[in-house]
C-alpha cells in the first residue's frame, strides 16, 4: 500500500487495473482504523522477532493471516455467547 494524499491506495493484488476501487470512509470510521494501526503497531513492538509484517489491518498475534475458516467458527460462537440470532446472507 502506499501513502497518499487521501490515504492509501493498494498497489498490487488487483485482478487488473479495472479493478482498482476508491473507498470513501467517514471521519469516525478513519479514526477507527488509524487506532486500530496503533494496536497492531503495539503488538508488533511486543512480539519482537517472532513478528511476520503482512501490513494486515487486523492479523493474529504473530501478524499472519487469519485462517478464514477459524473466524467464520469464532464469529458463530459470539454469536451464540451473545444469544443474537445468526443471520446467513447464503
């Protein structure tokens, strides 16, 4: 990703260059992920070494990837911890 003038802009991983999009986020919701950034910056400090940078918003504790199946699994038991009806869009 790389830094511009109205916040970033991804540069690779798209499909073609038909594919690029703008995201347009409100003020509250920047403010969201830029602390968000400070968290993950916190949690690599604390990691040290063991530390693998993916530049993720939101990795695991050693900075991988999520396993996409281990959040879909996560999510259902929030879900049922929260007694809220699970919804399912398929």
């Amino acid at each position: 990703m790389l830094p511009g003038a109205e916040g970033y802009r991804l540069v690779e991983d798209q499909k073609s260059a038909e594919s690029a999009r703008t995201i347009h986020l409100d003020r509250h919701s920047v403010a969201i992920l830029r602390q968000q950034q400070r968290t993950v910056d916190g949690a690599r400090a604390a990691a040290g070494l063991p530390w693998q940078d993916h530049d993720l918003v939101f990795p695991r504790a050693d900075g991988c990837w999520w396993n996409p199946p281990a959040i879909t699994l996560a999510f259902g038991r929030a879900v049922k911890a929260a007694r809220v009806p699970h919804i399912c869009t398929i």
